[in-house]
C-alpha cells in the first residue's frame, strides 16, 4: 500500500495554520523544483514530532514538478450564479501545518515561505483553531458524518493501482460567516438550517429536515452511492471577521464536483443549501497531495 502523508490523520491538533502560494510569472521549472524541495527539506525534521505538516498543488503546479498526473486533477472553477456562488481562486502551493504549538508552526511557516520566496508569492494565510468541543462557530459540532477508523483512508486516498495512488484530492475554501443573523435565529430555526440538533448533532428525522438544509444537500448519492469526505475543517477569525476554513480530502475529486454542484443550486431541482443565507465562501481551490513516497522523491529531485 502506498502511504499517504501522514498529516493528513493526524487528528487533535488545537492550533492550525494554511499557506496558499501563488507561483510568479516567469518561474523555470529547474527553479520550482529547487525552492519546493528546499521547503519540504526544511520542515521533514519537525514533521510528526513538533508539528503536523501537508503539502498538496494545484493542478498546474503539480503538472511542473511530476510527470504523473492523477486522473481527474484540475483547477478549481466557480460553482453557481450570482450572489450565491462558490468561487475560484486557484492558487498553486497549500502549506497545512497544524498541531498544539503555533509558535512553532510559525518558526515552520516563516521558513517553508522563505525557501519559496524566489518562485511564489504568500497568498494566502489563515490561523485556525479547534472552537469549544469541535464546534463550528455557528455552534453546531462540526464533521459528525466524519469516517473513522480505517475508513478515513478508504475515503481519503487515491486507491492502490491508480496514478497518484496512496495520495489524496483535497479542496480548499474559506467560508466567511454572518453569525449575528444566524444566531438572530430560534434555535429550532437555526436546525432547520443545517438539519441537526444543536446540543448533540442529532440528524433531524424526514419528517422534519427541509430540503434546503445543510444535511438535505451535502449529502449526496450518486446511483446509490454515498460521496463521501473526510473533513479536517476548522474555524479561523476573530470578533469582525470569522469562519470556516473548510478543507477535505477524496479518493475521488468528482465528489467535489457532486456535493458543490447540489449546494449551489445546480442539480435538477435547482435547490440552494440555505447554509449559503449565513455564510459565504470566499475561495475556492482543487489541490493534490501526493504520497510520502512521491513527496520524499521531491525533497530529492
């Protein structure tokens, strides 16, 4: 079995830290190659001992370093019309680095950007936190549907015997949320919303779950099959400005595709998930992240 970057499972981190860079014009691919290599080279000393840390690449920047392509690798492009949209904003690097020190995930932060100042540019840079038992800031316990166990792997990662196999296709976006409209809500009202109970995550009977509810249309079945992911999703943010830093991972990125495609209002019945009257999501981008294996071979090149 082709193992997977081991941060990906590295659960009960309290601190999180995502970089997106954006690679500058101009770059040669024997230049992205070193500064990429001289970035993962920098933080495999405190990888699993100090910190937990992934990369992953968009499809561009993926195609530069590696002749092998995972099938289905693409950039992510805007899902939905108007005021209810998921937009792009493909970037080229994602850094995750997440554990119980942020000083350190600093140090580690300042230094991969470093090693990568002569080929990209900070883009992007969100701190994220674990709020109260797991909660999203909404208040409502986030990733409840969360696979366990072995199954986190079965749904993660690209299967044995394919390109980019023991890797995984991740999604990125940044959710701003209007909490004081939705807290305006009665609790009963706010269920309604996402299609659970508040106090312990209880999913809300047929009988009672709109179809218009988080649950109703993230949860979704293509020829009867469930399009599963495994969420790592934090909140980041602080009095004026917070959210959701959603961030999953997929053996298969059409999942994406599926789930997206059923918030915003793009499936046959043209239902928008009414999560999106709440909060909306600022970015929005596809990466690869390969194996240990395929990123060791990077650290080498």
């Amino acid at each position: 079995m082709s193992l997977p970057q081991p941060g990906i499972f590295a659960e009960g981190s309290q601190s999180h830290f995502f970089l997106e860079f954006q690679l500058l014009d101009g770059v040669g691919d024997g230049a992205l190659h070193t500064a990429v290599a001289a970035a993962i080279t920098a933080l495999q000393p405190l990888d699993g001992r100090q910190l937990h840390v992934l990369w992953a690449f968009g499809s561009d920047c993926w195609a530069r370093l590696s002749p092998l392509r995972p099938a289905g690798l693409k950039a992510f492009t805007a899902v939905g019309e108007g005021a209810t949209q998921a937009p792009a904003s493909q970037r080229s690097i994602l850094l995750w680095l997440h554990g119980n020190d942020p000083s350190t995930q600093l140090d580690a932060a300042i230094a991969a950007t470093e090693q990568l100042a002569a080929v990209a540019s900070l883009a992007v840079e969100v701190k994220g936190f674990v709020y109260h038992d797991s909660r999203d800031l909404s208040g409502f316990i986030d990733g409840t549907e969360n696979p366990k166990g072995e199954g986190r792997q079965k749904v993660a990662l690209i299967a044995d015997g394919q390109v980019g196999a023991g890797g995984s296709f991740v999604l990125s976006q940044q959710w701003q949320h209007q909490l004081k409209a939705f807290r305006a809500l009665p609790q009963q009202e706010q269920e309604k919303v996402i299609g659970r109970s508040k106090p312990d995550s209880v999913e809300l009977d047929a009988e009672h779950m709109p179809s218009n509810a988080h649950v109703s249309r993230s949860d979704v079945k293509i020829d009867g099959r469930p399009q599963k992911l495994y969420r790592r999703s934090v909140p980041y943010g602080g009095v004026q400005q917070h959210g959701l830093y959603f961030l999953a991972f997929s053996g298969e990125i059409e999942r994406y595709d599926h789930i997206l495609a059923s918030m915003f209002g793009q499936t046959e019945d043209r239902i928008v998930d009414r999560l999106t009257e709440f909060s909306r999501p600022l970015s929005g981008s596809y990466w690869f992240a390969p194996s240990a294996a395929e990123l060791s071979e990077l650290a080498t090149h």
